[in-house]
C-alpha cells in the first residue's frame, strides 16, 4: 500500500475510535479524499471555527468536540486541490445519533442538546412518569454538531446517514 493510500478500516482495528463512520470534511469527495489530500493544513488553517483537525495520517477531519461546522465553505475554497463539491451540492449526509448515555434516556432532566441546536431538528417529546425524551428529525438535521459539544456524557455522534434513510425520524 503507498503512502498516499490510507486504509482506514484496518487503521482502526486495534483502537476504541470508530472514525470511520464520521463524516471528515464537509463537500469532500469520500472515495477520492486519501488519494487526493496532500495533508498541506489549508483547511485546517482557513476554519473559523477551528474544528477541522489533523487526524490518522495526518488527513483533516472534523472535530464535533470542540465545535459546530457552519458550513462556510472556507476549508473547500482553500484547497489546493479537487477535493470538494460544489457549495450548491449538499454538505453531506451525516446527522446526530443519540446514544444511550444520554441523560434524559437514564430519566434525567437534560435539554442541552436540544438549546443548542439552531435548525430545531431535536425536539422533547413528552412522557407519563419520566423526563421528557429527545428526538431527531432527521429531515431537519444539518449534521453541524452543535449538539455534540454541549452533551455533557458525550453522548451524541455525528455519524454518515445513507440518503434514503435521511427522511427518517428517530
């Protein structure tokens, strides 16, 4: 295998992390990406929210623990080379997952996520005898990781949502 070729899955074999699944730059063209990113910093250096971070061999990917993607399209812009879409192509499919070390799952009170999420895409839903439960609408979620930093167990990933199942409701 070269250099300019990164096998990710097998990267991951021996380590906890599961990056894999998470999207790694917005616009990015996922099959291209390790064969293409030269690992030069530019979209890491061009991010207003500094959230893109240099990863496993040294190729960016965004980093939901520090901070939202306002999908600004700076990090695609700076780019050197024909990584990136469009800006009128969408971002990507990725949306929030909540795990089940949230809070409010364990029936206790917490709307964090939910205060910080700009689109309104998780919403409270009401129960008899416990604390209200989150939801994702799935249509409304951008996959910005607003809610990510905020949860306080960690608790939310942003992960890779095929298309067809983009239009359903958790």
């Amino acid at each position: 295998m070269s250099d300019s070729q990164v096998n990710l899955s097998r990267r991951q074999l021996f380590t906890r992390r599961n990056i894999t699944d998470t999207p790694s730059l917005p616009w990015v063209k996922a099959a291209q990406f390790t064969d293409l990113c030269t690992q030069c910093g530019e979209c890491i250096k061009q991010c207003p929210t500094n959230i893109i971070r240099p990863s496993d061999g040294g190729f960016p990917r965004v980093d939901f623990e520090v901070g939202e993607c306002t999908f600004c399209y700076q990090c695609a812009a700076a780019c050197p080379e024909p990584l990136f879409l469009p800006k009128t192509e969408p971002a990507w499919h990725a949306k929030a997952v909540i795990e089940a070390g949230c809070l409010a799952k364990q029936n206790i009170e917490c709307r964090s996520c939910g205060d910080s999420c700009d689109p309104f895409a998780i919403s409270f839903k009401l129960a008899v005898g416990a604390v209200a439960q989150p939801q994702i609408d799935m249509a409304a979620c951008t996959g910005c990781g607003a809610c990510v930093s905020v949860c306080p167990t960690s608790a939310i990933t942003i992960k890779n949502i095929q298309q067809e199942s983009a239009h359903v409701t958790e």
